[in-house]
C-alpha cells in the first residue's frame, strides 16, 4: 500500500469518526465494555521538528490529566508545528514518549520526502541517532556482562569440565544433599561418575551418542548426568511420570545405542532402544580400562511441546552451556557457599540450570522427593537450608507470605520466570530477599535476560508495568526486536518480535532440519553468528529494558511451562468422534491462566447455539481424559473441556478464537464450576487423593467456594 493511499484511507476514517464528534469521552467510556480502561486520542501534524526536552509533559497517575497519551501538534512561527506530549507517567516513561515524538517527526520527514508512489514498506525510521542506541542497548549493560576470566574459563570447555574444576579446587566439599540424610562430596561424586562412564562406553557408548536417563529425581540421576558426559555423550532427562508415549517417540527420535532407568519392568517403551541398562547395574558393575572417548557437540537434550503432536528435541552444545554458566556465576553471585534447591521436573530446562548452576560454582545442589517438592515445598526449603530457588510466579506468591513471617531463615534470592510476573508480588517480594526475574526459551540455554529490583524502594521501573520486564540481556547476549516478517528492526517502544543472538543460542531441533532453519537464521547484525526468532513479542524501551507482551503463535506457558497448544489439538483430533479442537489459554476472571479445549462433535441435529445444551457429556470427557492421559503430562491437561454445536468461522476460514473466548467469558462462576466439574467426572478416580492433613482441608475448602462434592 502507498503512502499516499493509507494517509487518504485515514483521512476518510477521521472524517467518518469526526461525525461522530459530539459524543463526550465520559459518555464512551461508561458504554464502552472496556470498563476502567482509559481511552487515548492522538491527533497531530507536523513537519521538519527535532523533537526537545521542554516539549515533553509528564503527570503523575494522581494528576488531572485523564488521557494515558496524548500528542498534540500546534501552529508556530515561521510556518513549523510545534509537537508536544502530555503522558501519565504510570502509563508511559518519559524516554518512550520522547522516542514516539522522535519517531512520529521522521514518519512526518520520510513522507514528506518520498514520492508520490512510495510504499509503507519502504518507511525505515530506524537509522542514524535511533540505530546507534538500539545497537547500544541490544548488548548486556557492564554489570550483566561476563568478565574476562569467565569467557577463558568457557573457551574451549566441557560441562563435565567444568565441574571437574570445582572437584580439583574443593575435594571435599558436599555437592549433593539428597533430603536431609544423604550427602556426597565433589570428590565421591565424580568418582562414581568416572567409573560408570567407563561402564557405558564398554557397553558400546560412543562420542555424540544421545542417552535418555528414565530415572527420578536423586543422587543416581546426577551421577548418571555426569557419567553420560564424561563418555562423550549428550544426556536425555526424561520425568518417569508422563505417559510412556510421549517418552518412547523421545527415545525414538534419539535413536539411542543405550537408556538408562530404575525399573526395567515399570514401562512398556523399552524395546525402542537399543539396550536398557539399570542405575544399580551401572553403579555395581566392574572397573573396567577404556579409551578417553573425547566428547561430542551435544552436552543435553531437552525436549519441549511440539506443534505437530511431536515433542521436540532442543540440543544444548558444550559451548552454549559453558558461556551461560560461566556468565552466571558472577551475575546471580552464585559461590561455593551457596545452596540451590532443585525444584523443576527433570525434564526442564530450568532443572538443568538448578543442576549446574550449583555444581559448576562449587556449591551445593539440594535434591527432595517430587512428593516432597509437591505437598511439602517450604518444609522441604527450610530443610534443605537452600538459600536459593527457582520458581515461576504462581509458585513464587506462595514463598510471599512465608517470607513476610520470616519463617524462612536461609533463603537469600529466588529466581523467577517462566510466565508473567506481577509487578506488586515482586515488590512484596524484593522487602524480603533478592529477586532476580529472569526470561529466555529453551532454545537459547535456559534463559538469556535478567531483571533484579535491589530493593522494594527502588523499583521505580516498575511503575509503569503491570508485569515484571524482562530486563536486559546477560552474559554475551545480545536481544533484537524486529519484524515478525523480517529482520527489519522495530524502533525503539515499538512492538516486534523478540530474537536473540550470542553464543547460548543452542544447535537446532534434532531430526528437524526445516523448522531449525526457519527459527534460527544468520544473524544480520553479527556476520558469522544466528539470531534465534523466539516467537514472542515485545519492545524496547528508552530507558533500556526490554518487555515480553505475548505470543506471536499457538504457544503459550502455564504455571511456567511451555504448551504447544497444537500438540494438545493433536491428541484431542486423534479420538474418532472429535472432528474439530481447539485449545485457548484463558484467564478465568481469577488472575489464574488455564487451557481451555474445545471439541466439536457433529450430530443428526445441528443447532444455531454454539456451546452445546449438555456442555462435556461425562461419557466423552472420559474418552478424551484417557486418551490424553496417554498422549501429553499432566501440566497440558485441559482444566475445562468443552463440547461446542458448531465451530465459529472468520471470513478467511480459520477457527474464531474470540467467539470462543466470548462463549466461556459470559458464563456464570456456577455455570464455569459445572463445566470444571463434569470434566472431573470424565476424569473418573484418576483424580489425586489427599496425602495429608492439609490437603484434605485445602480439598474441603475448594469444595466449599465451588459449590461441588468433595
């Protein structure tokens, strides 16, 4: 589209929208459904103005200003237009609103400029004074850049290297507290690992061999790790609780020459490996003399939600988790005194980053139960005298209360990511210990950004966000936003798509050369490195922080965990009486974010009512509960399935999201709780009991508020 045609198609709207002129902004606001949203009027004309401090207003959230933006372009002397902004600042910071002036003038400038024909697709403001500062903030800031002996240290090393210096530098220091009876030194530690490397290579274990470990989280798994390792392999965490399915096609896709496990006879899946070899086997099997075996590429693999119904593998390099250890050590101030609880499940990224974060600082790594990490956690946190957690937001609120009584005396900082973080839990937090919000795919080691308020009264850059930024880069990261069509670059507080470069951008997906080729690109911005397309959107401020604001795709996190919600679609779509699925991350008035399936079951008689009069019968919830059960772990479970008369259609014949979410936004609490509660029964007593005193309250009380049987 030219120029020319869009300023004519605007001027049109702005006329048709000006007939309309006499209707007051109260009285729009009190029609309007976006109750308590503030409604910004921008209108403005200008030309060849270099945008200055004094015209730029601020007024603080208490002020009389009741517009969030507003720019305003005024006749002056010798035939310019002044330009000028009023902003609240809890609305916008004062960078970004010079910025947008900035940005607004050289529009203006371009157009003016340009001939008759130009397209919009030729307006690039990003250039001269703005390409230099993005350029500038794209990189860490000094404080969150690795120092000089952390990249030597990275250069060239192992993972397995890399603890093997903390062995050599504190022998006998404990590396593994396994609840509050089980201990092992660094030592003892890579003892048992040599020698059950040495196992695995004369049972055939060769460099660049990919090795799923189907163990529960405990002192044998991290010896497995290393062991695995220290043979030349990469390692495949897999949790033992998700359904055998989704772990044989991971063992498929590794094409493995050996699995290790605990129980032989527990899972059905193990004829798709070559050979299966228990823990206590590799532990008790005879010294034997081997080859050094050198080491492969890969150091993990880690497998995540898969769009086509497949989970797919992320390969971490030994180079890619030195640079992001190295770099960590010094920015999260990790040291051989300190303790990490490992709370994930194995079979996250995060729990890799609990693992060796702790084991290459010479520090200690606590490990608890999953029953223990579930029913138990802060009995299990003050037990294990961690002074350090990593945890996604909703976990995160609950240490708020524990930390406000001073229950906990160890815990010194708490890392959080994964999903949103609120803006006013992180204040309440940071009274009370350090918080570090982190961000960053699987795909870029773990994660590649960091915010940390130092304390509740200097969060001031919060003012302005409901949700915790994602802050700045870290290590030797560098952060891009640009065209989710292109590498253009977006300018500053402009929304894009969030890329990352630098050397924690892992190897691709295993096995999937296409999808690795569209993700991860040549870097335009860095000759000879990739930038990886993450999918998410965001902007960069003027002040420099970065901000995560969505998805671009059918991704979505829940409680911190990554969904494919195309995979979920997938399961759904594989029972014959389903023909259409659709699953939507929803927030159901509750400030929680819940998976919402919808499945339409054609019938003799189809009514003009899209959700269906006898919503999730139980007969189909319990089809699509057991099959799911075996297709996808529990965190991608639906928390509501519901059956719908007829799928809602836009006019270029994709599903209609927004019908869907409209049908389940104007049902009743009552009306959402007998949703939740027939898909219960569907669930049938697959349904957990209650272990101890304080989950049958909690069972109760949930009872009571939702109006439902216990």
């Amino acid at each position: 589209q030219s120029a020319a045609t869009a300023l004519q198609q605007l001027q049109a709207d702005l006329d048709e929208i000006n007939e309309r002129g006499f209707v007051g902004l109260a009285d729009i606001s009190r029609v309007s459904r976006a109750k308590g949203t503030s409604i910004t009027h921008i209108l403005g004309a200008f030309d060849n103005l270099s945008p200055k401090d004094d015209i730029l207003s601020s007024t603080s959230a208490g002020g009389a200003a009741s517009i969030p933006l507003s720019v305003t372009g005024r006749p002056a002397d010798g035939g310019r237009i002044s330009v000028s902004a009023d902003f609240l600042s809890s609305f916008i910071i004062s960078d970004d609103a010079e910025w947008l002036l900035h940005n607004v003038v050289s529009i203006m400038d371009w157009i003016a400029s340009s001939q008759e024909d130009a397209t919009l697709a030729e307006l690039d403001i990003v250039h001269g004074t703005q390409l230099d500062r993005i350029m500038e903030l794209s990189a860490s800031p000094e404080r969150y850049q690795s120092s000089a002996e952390a990249q030597k240290e990275a250069a060239g090393s192992t993972l397995h290297g890399l603890f093997e210096r903390q062995v050599a530098r504190r022998p006998k220091k404990i590396a593994v507290q396994f609840g509050t009876t089980h201990f092992m030194t660094y030592e003892d530690l890579d003892m048992k690992a040599t020698h059950a490397s040495r196992v695995l290579i004369a049972n055939g274990v060769r460099a660049g061999d990919m090795i799923p470990l189907n163990i529960h989280k405990s002192p044998a798994l991290i010896i497995s790790m290393l062991a695995t390792l220290k043979a030349g392999a990469a390692y495949v965490p897999m949790e033992p609780s998700h359904p055998w399915t989704r772990r044989e096609r991971i063992v498929t896709q590794t094409a493995c020459p050996l699995m290790l496990v605990e129980d032989p006879s527990s899972d059905p899946f193990l004829d798709a490996a070559k050979a299966v070899m228990t823990v206590e086997d590799l532990l008790n099997a005879s010294d034997v003399a081997v080859e050094d075996p050198g080491f492969g590429e890969i150091a993990i693999l880690i497998f995540t939600s898969g769009t086509t119904g497949l989970p797919k593998g992320v390969m971490f390099g030994h180079d890619n988790a030195c640079a992001y250890f190295t770099s960590r050590q010094g920015i999260a101030r990790e040291t051989a005194w300190g303790r990490r609880l490992n709370f994930p499940s194995v079979a996250f990224d995060v729990s890799a980053a609990d693992t060796w974060s702790a084991l290459t600082s010479g520090a200690c790594l606590c490990l608890a139960s999953s029953a223990s990490l579930q029913s138990e956690l802060g009995e299990t946190l003050q037990g294990s005298c961690a002074s350090s957690i990593f945890v996604t937001p909703s976990i995160g609120g609950l240490f708020r209360q524990q930390l406000e009584s001073g229950a906990d005396r160890y815990l010194q900082t708490i890392f959080v990511g994964g999903e949103r973080f609120g803006s006013d839990t992180c204040r309440a937090m940071a009274q009370f210990c350090t918080v570090q919000a982190v961000y960053g795919p699987t795909e870029t080691t773990i994660d590649c950004t960091q915010f940390e308020p130092a304390n509740a009264s200097s969060c001031h850059q919060l003012d302005a966000h409901q949700y915790v930024p994602i802050g700045w880069p870290h290590g030797r990261t560098r952060i891009y936003i640009v065209d989710t069509e292109s590498t253009k670059l977006r300018p500053i507080g402009a929304v894009g798509e969030i890329c990352v470069g630098g050397p924690q951008v892992t190897k691709g997906y295993l096995n999937d050369s296409v999808k690795t080729n569209a993700k991860y690109i040549e870097n335009p911005y860095e000759s000879g490195t990739i930038l990886y397309r993450t999918g998410d959107l965001g902007r960069l401020h003027g002040n420099g922080l970065f901000e995560c604001v969505g998805r671009a795709d059918g991704q979505v996190k829940i409680r911190g965990l990554r969904i494919e919600t195309g995979e979920v679609e997938s399961g759904l779509l594989e029972i014959e009486a389903i023909k259409h699925a659709r699953v939507l991350k929803m927030d159901l008035a509750d400030g929680i974010d819940r998976l919402i399936a919808f499945v339409h079951v054609p019938t003799d008689e189809q009514g003009g009512q899209t959700l269906s009069s006898s919503a999730m019968n139980a007969e189909l919830a319990n089809i699509a509960w057991s099959h799911l059960e075996t297709v996808v772990p529990a965190y991608m479970l639906p928390f509501l399935l519901v059956q719908v008369n007829f799928v809602p259609i836009t006019p270029n014949g994709k599903i209609d999201d927004r019908q869907l979410r409209t049908l389940i936004e104007t049902l009743s609490f009552e009306q959402q709780a007998k949703f939740s509660q027939i898909a219960m029964e569907g669930n049938g007593n697959r349904a957990t009991q209650p272990e101890n005193e304080t989950q049958t309250k909690l069972r109760a009380l949930w009872a009571k508020v939702l109006q439902l049987d216990e």
